[in-house]
C-alpha cells in the first residue's frame, strides 16, 4: 500500500489537474502523521520532478507541548536539507465570539500564502486527505449547507493543491510505518466536545467498521459534487455576463427588473458571487437570510455579508460594495486653503467673478456669507436643517437628500460646509439660500469639489 501511495503520488503530480513538476513547492508541516508523510514523499521524489521545497510550519501554541511539534519539523526539514519558515500565534489575540478553529485557519493561510509570495514559490501544498473530505461532507450536511456545500475540499484552489485527497488515513498511516517516520500526535484530537473529532469517532469509524469503502465513496461523492457546482458556476456567471452591470465609485449596480428574471436560488448565487463570495462556504441561515432580503421590497435596508461586503435595496436596482469605515470628525477650513478626506478634496477660492458654475457639484457663493466666520467640514446629522437655494423655509437635510433620491451608501459619505455652525453648502450637492450670489455681492468665492478614486 504505502508503494502504491508515493506512485500515485508521482502520477498525479505530473498530472494535467495540477502540474508540480519544475515547480517551488512550499509544504505546509505541521509534524502530525499525514504532513510528515507529507513531506517524506514530497523529498523522495524532488529530484525526479524537479521541485525545489520549502516547509512551513505554524506553531498555534494552543497545547502545551506544542513546542515539541515544532523541534520534530525543524530537525527533520534539517536532516531533509530543506528550508523551513515558521511563526508562532498568540491564543490570547482570539476576538471574543471567534471560533478557535477559525482563527487558526485564517492565520495559517495567511501566513502561508504571505510566505508563498515571499520565497516566490508557485504552490503550497497541505495534508488534507479523503478522511478530511468525508468528515467535512458531513459537517456541512449537519450545518445545512444543502448542496452547493458537498464540493467538500477542493484538490486545488488557486495555488492551493492538496495532493492527499485521494489517499485514506489507513493509507498515511501505513505508508509512515513502512518508512519508520516520526511524527507527534495531537492529543486534542480526541476531544469529543468538538464537531469534527465527535463525526470522526462515532460517525465514520462505525461506518467503516460496517462498509469499508465509505471513505472512498465519499471522495467520489465529493468528486461529482465538485463537477456539479462547477457546472452551475459556469451558468451562473453566464447570468452574470448578461446582466449588464454598472460600476461606480467601487459600487456594483444590479438591475432589479433583469436580476428578478432567474429562479429565487439563482438570483442568490448571483449576488454571492458578485460580492466576492463564491469560495466561501455558506450555511442555511446564509441562504435563507440573503433569500428573505431579496424579496423584501424595503428600500434603503442594507443586507451584511460576512466577508464585510454589503447589499443595499434601493429604488430599482441592488448596490453592492465592500464594507468601508469613512472620516466621521469634523475639521475647520479656510478660504484659500485645501480641504481633504480619503472621500473627496474641497477648496474655497476668492474670485471677483460672480459667473455661476453649470453645475452643482462646484458652487460660487456670496463672500460675505462667510467672511469672518469659523468655517467647519462635517458629517452631515439627521437633525441638520438648512434653507435650499431657491426655497422661502428651510429643510431637513435627511428629506433634501431623500427628495434627491441620495441612496444610503451615499448619505454616509455626505458632508456639510459650515459658518459659524450654519450649514452653507450640503457638499457636492446645494448651497443655502442665504450664501447665494446677490446683486448687491461684490466679491464671491468658490467652492470647488473633487470625489477621489
């Protein structure tokens, strides 16, 4: 068997899936059974292949004989003559609410794919195995992930290639019998409080112990799963091609009328993969959430995704756009001087010239309305008022904005110019009336406007 595993190995590697031969691979090693097996075939058959290695191993310092694993990969990647990277994680930077198992895998793949651009590798390979499928398969059936989530593990994604899928733990562990490998065992693994150790005990073992082929069948499963979403990825982002969507200011546009022609579920994938999405694994509420908010007609409500992207409803089409935290202070101006935020530039200009600008987005105003005043650029509040040009009384800021059909991503970027805590200029958008240029004006000055990016 453990012959068979490093010639499977040596065929697959060379395969058209994942082409590894002539590559710099950088093996992830934890020092458990299946990355030191790992790493064993991947150093027997480095000069076959031509593969230049680097380890990298990630001590969680979730155990306290964590320190121990660490050694094990440092003195075998030095008897392999292999360069090996590591980094230590700190427990105690765990957000409250954070899973532990989520905090470890977004920092190991961060460091690893950080390392991977560092050496200038072109792949990282992990140990993940058709055990690993089978117990995640199941995980997913028990979080109600339907069938978008049976892909299980993909054998690569992006310079991701996990070369084990196919091979069974029996298999890792014989294979590191017959080659007298030395590896650590993770005691916590026997947990039976977490998920995943509790379907590997008392779910899959006694599956096993009744069908021996279970492992494998659900590899197979995985496999036919993994072909189907591709399918449905593949219409989907035909559905997606003809759509015809705007962008603007780093928002993404959707149609309501056009996006409403595809099937409930359809309309959901679209959305999941317009917001940067699709590699994440969903759970039912995931779905039933993002379902219920696309037939609401709420306008103006604003749907979170977890990836910090988020939908707003508004009037006839969906808005997406990455979550952002904007300048919310306000800070003092001066005429003749430059104001600027990470949204947009202002600068207020003396001039002797009372021509108007053709449009609103730069105004020309009245000097005198100004002059002498402190002059302050802030946030706009929903109890702001201020009297619009051209109007006897004055106005809510909130309904000016409203009236002008201003969706909510762009309320939240909206400021307003000051005199002595009187709104002058609603920035970008409508001076007040009392700043406008008179018969009487002799001098004026403007005010000049610049969205950036």
């Amino acid at each position: 068997m453990s012959i068979d595993l490093l010639e499977k190995c040596r065929s697959d590697f060379i395969s058209s899936e994942y082409n590894l031969e002539n590559s710099h691979i950088l093996v992830a090693v934890s020092g458990g059974v299946d990355s030191m097996v790992l790493l064993h075939i991947f150093n027997s058959l480095k000069y076959d292949l031509n593969i230049t290695l680097t380890c990298a191993h990630i001590n969680h310092n979730l155990r306290s004989d964590s320190i121990e694993d660490q050694f094990l990969v440092e003195s075998t990647c030095q008897e392999y003559g292999i360069p090996l990277l590591s980094c230590a994680l700190n427990p105690s930077e765990i957000e409250q609410g954070e899973s532990i198992e989520e905090w470890g895998r977004n920092y190991r793949y961060s460091f690893l794919k950080q390392s991977l651009k560092e050496i200038n590798a072109n792949y990282i390979v992990t140990a993940h195995h058709a055990n690993d499928q089978a117990e995640t398969l199941l995980m997913h059936l028990s979080e109600g992930a339907g069938p978008l989530g049976l892909g299980g593990i993909a054998k690569k994604s992006g310079n991701i290639v996990r070369p084990f899928l196919h091979a069974t733990k029996n298999m890792i562990y014989e294979y590191a019998t017959k080659h007298h490998i030395i590896f650590r065992e993770d005691l916590t693994n026997l947990n039976l409080n977490h998920p995943r150790n509790y379907i590997r005990s008392e779910v899959l073992k006694p599956m096993e112990t009744g069908f021996p082929k279970t492992i494998e069948q659900f590899q197979s499963s995985a496999d036919l799963f993994s072909k189907y979403n591709q399918m449905l990825n593949f219409f989907i982002q035909t559905a997606i091609d003809e759509l015809g969507l705007q962008t603007k200011d780093k928002i993404t546009i959707i149609k309501k009328d056009y996006l409403k022609k595809y099937p409930l579920l359809a309309q959901s994938m679209i959305v999941k993969k317009i917001s940067k999405n699709e590699d994440k694994s969903w759970r039912k509420h995931h779905w039933v959430e993002l379902e219920s908010f696309l037939k609401s007609n709420k306008t103006g409500a604003i749907h979170y995704f977890p990836n910090h992207y988020e939908l707003l409803n508004d009037r006839e089409t969906f808005k997406i756009r990455k979550r952002e935290t904007y300048v919310k202070e306000e800070e003092s101006i001066s005429i003749g001087k430059t104001y600027e935020n990470e949204l947009f530039s202002i600068l207020l200009k003396e001039t002797g010239s009372m021509t108007l600008f053709p449009d609103s987005k730069n105004e020309t105003i009245d000097a005198y309305s100004v002059a002498g005043k402190k002059l302050l650029v802030r946030p706009w509040t929903s109890s702001d008022y201020f009297q619009p040009l051209g109007m006897d009384g004055t106005q809510k800021v909130s309904d000016f904005l409203i009236n002008r059909k201003i969706d909510r991503f762009e309320k939240e970027k909206q400021f307003v110019l000051t005199a002595d805590g009187e709104i002058m200029w609603v920035c970008g958008k409508q001076i007040s009336h009392k700043a406008r240029i008179k018969p009487t004006t002799k001098k004026a000055v403007n005010l000049i406007f610049n969205w950036k990016g």
